[in-house]
C-alpha cells in the first residue's frame, strides 16, 4: 500500500512540474542547462501518468484482496 501510495504521489508530481524533474534529476549533467525540452517535459508527463495508474491500480488492489 506504501509503495502505491509511493507511485500516485511520484505520479501527480510528474504530472504538475516535470520541469522540478528536469532540475533535480537531469539539469546537473549539462554545461548549458536552459532548460527541460518539450520531448523532456512530455515524456515526464507521459510517465507520471503511468505512475498514477500504477499507484491506482495498487490501491485498488490492496483494499480489494480477501487478505
């Protein structure tokens, strides 16, 4: 349930800023760091909203198992 809750957080945030992705995790590796691309920032996109999903798919899971 943590790690699901893990991936729709990750996946919303990916989904609202890709651009505090892009500085975090890739800005760093260039020497002129302008700025995320418009492939960086759909792509970011396109992954938080399968981390949603995921993170969906996961809760919906948990509370639906006979465990």
């Amino acid at each position: 349930m943590f790690i699901s809750i893990f991936f729709l957080l990750m996946g919303v945030w990916g989904i609202s800023s890709p651009y505090s992705w892009w500085l975090i995790g890739e800005s760093w590796k260039s020497k002129r760091a302008d700025g995320p691309s418009t492939f960086f920032i759909w792509s970011t996109r396109i992954i938080g909203i399968v981390f949603v999903l995921i993170g969906i798919s996961g809760i919906v899971g948990t509370l639906i198992s006979p465990i």
